[in-house]
C-alpha cells in the first residue's frame, strides 16, 4: 500500500470508518465473481468523508476481493499509523498497481475538485439500499453485553468488523458458516468468535454468509446508540429462528473446540 497524505487535510476517522465499514458490506453482498466499477462512497448521516475507488487506467472495474482487500488496507494503515488526513491510497496486486483509493472531505473540496454526478461516476449509495433490499427483511438480530464485558477502543472495533467483512467477501452469500474465528493481525488485539447452532438445521434458514455479512455491519451503530464500545455478544436470528452466534472479544480467541470434535478454523 502506497500513501500519499496531503499536506493540513485532517480529517475525522469516526465518519470514515463508517463509510468503509458500507463500502466493504455493500461490496461483500454482491459476491466474489461481481466487480467493483470506479465508485464513490458517501452516507448521508456521515458526510464529512468520502471515499473514492478508481481502477488503474486503463481498466474500468476490478474484481471485488482486491476492492475489499484496497479498501480494508487503505484505512488500516491509515488507523495504525494514527494519520488520518485526505489521501491517496496506491494499492498493488503483485507488485501491480491496480487501484487507487481516495479518502476526502467533500465540504473542504471546492466544486470542481468533487466527483460529478453522472456516468463516469457510479455511486454505491444506491446500491446500499437495493441490496439491502433484495436481501430478505426478517434478519432479526440481537446484540448484548456480557456482564464482564471488557471496554475496547472504538478503533479497535471497527477495524476488527471491517476485517471480517473484508474475509467474508471472499465467500458466496450462500456459503454456510460454521465454527470459526477471524482476528485482524499482530498490531489489533482483538478478535471475533463465530458458532453455530448446536443443532445444525437441515432446511433454510441457516447460518449464512449473507446473514453474517448483514448482522455485523450493525455491530458499530449499536455500539455507538447504546454509547458504549466494549466486548459483544452478537445472536445471529433469521424468521424468528436462532442461527448462531458470535462475540465480539479483546484478545486472541480460546480453543473451545473439544477433541474429537471438528476444529474451528480462521476465516
């Protein structure tokens, strides 16, 4: 990953976070074999930031794991070296680059310098709500906090989300899920924990990546509606019918897996 800081450009990592935390939901819920155009992330209640993906010319699109994979990495190392400022964010597939990745403030560029409406410049804002859409209403989410949950830094929660949504891309929507944990790297010490149902369900619903996908994405806004970002129990609950579930946890996750039994793998 190249950057490219500019110089006096501060900029809020809070809303910035959320429009990654969409693009890379939005991006995962079309499935791997889709591809991502030159596209420009806004949200409406989020509008100090915006982000900006563009294909190395000439290409007009990339595949959707290497737009995850710029996406996710881009504001990771913007979040672990702690310099949030307006970018360029160079992203290389084999030594290639193959994208850039713009994150700016929309109110501290004039008009000519923002992205305009038109056909050169799709928008995901859309699509948000349309996938969301064609995805069935009745995902029925609960999130609790243990009693001895542990307060994380926000940083810290939204990289961890933004990484297992991020993995999660790589699969079909369709995919099941089983036992398994995703942890974000050496440098965020935290992780997330997922089971399913103890009693494996042989007809629909079933834990799904869809349904993952879509639950986590809410793991953010509801830490910041109940003010309080700290360890979290996530209850994954479809038409009413308990899928699985996960927890959202600081620290390395912990073998439970008893022998003989099939062991949990990382996402």
């Amino acid at each position: 990953m190249r950057v490219r800081p500019q110089p006096n450009t501060r900029i809020d990592a809070i809303p910035m976070f959320y429009v990654a935390v969409e693009a890379l939901a939005t991006i995962a819920l079309q499935g791997p074999r889709g591809r991502t155009p030159t596209v420009l992330f806004r949200l409406s209640r989020y509008p100090a930031v915006a982000i900006d993906l563009i294909p190395k010319y000439p290409a007009t699109d990339m595949t959707n794991e290497v737009a995850t994979l710029c996406i996710y990495y881009g504001i990771e190392d913007m979040a672990r070296h702690r310099d949030y400022r307006e970018s360029y964010l160079g992203c290389e597939w084999d030594h290639i680059e193959v994208a850039t990745i713009r994150v700016w403030s929309p109110a501290r560029s004039s008009r000519a310098d923002q992205p305009q409406d038109g056909a050169d410049d799709p928008s995901l804002g859309d699509t948000i709500t349309n996938l969301t859409a064609l995805l069935r209403t009745n995902l029925q989410p609960h999130f609790f906090y243990p009693y001895d949950a542990s307060e994380l830094d926000t940083t810290l929660v939204f990289i961890t989300v933004m990484n297992a949504l991020m993995r999660f891309s790589w699969m079909s929507i369709a995919d099941p899920v089983g036992q398994c944990w995703i942890e974000p790297g050496p440098a965020w010490d935290a992780s997330i924990v997922l089971s399913e149902n103890n009693l494996p369900r042989s007809r629909p619903p079933i834990l799904e990546v869809r349904w993952v996908l879509e639950t986590l994405r809410l793991v953010p806004t509801h830490m910041r509606q109940s003010r309080r970002w700290a360890e979290l129990g996530i209850v994954f609950q479809v038409d009413g019918i308990y899928l699985g579930n996960a927890k959202l946890q600081k620290g390395k996750p912990q073998q439970t897996v008893s022998p003989g039994s099939n062991a949990a793998t990382t996402v």
